[in-house]
C-alpha cells in the first residue's frame, strides 16, 4: 500500500492511540481527518500535522455528526468516491 495516496478517518484522533495512528499516517505522507470530540485538543494538532491533516468535531453516536465529519473530509482532500 502507498500511504500517500491513503485519505484516512481516524474515530478518537485527538488522543490515545487515535492521536498516534494520525501521527504516524501523515508522517508516513498520507492524509487524515482527526475526528474527536475534544475541539481544542483535536484543531491543535491537526495544526501541528500541516496540510495533510484535517479536524471535525464528531460524535461516533450520532449519524448526523459522522456524515458531516465524512462529507467534509471528502472535500478538504477532494475524494470524489
């Protein structure tokens, strides 16, 4: 697999092992959305990531919440499938 060409979406991003799979993903020079429910925690480091990283305040209970968290992450990396 060639991570550059990976878009990931990692659930609980902003901490723990979410926090190290986002780290290690755009380090490895794929692009990932950090979704979490911790705003000020999530925004700082996708900050810290660059360009490759994203943040949207999700809750994995509620659909609503991850369609919002999925469609804005299609379109900050431009994902048309």
């Amino acid at each position: 697999m060639k991570i550059e060409q990976v878009v990931s979406l990692i659930t609980g991003g902003a901490s723990g092992l979410g926090e190290t799979c986002a780290r290690r993903m755009v380090g490895a020079g794929g692009k990932t959305a950090l979704l979490d429910y911790n705003s000020k925690r999530g925004e700082r480091i996708a900050d810290e990531l660059g360009e490759n990283a994203r943040f949207f305040q999700a809750d994995v209970t509620d659909e609503a919440s991850m369609t919002s968290a999925v469609n804005g992450t299609r379109e900050a990396f431009g994902v048309t499938q």
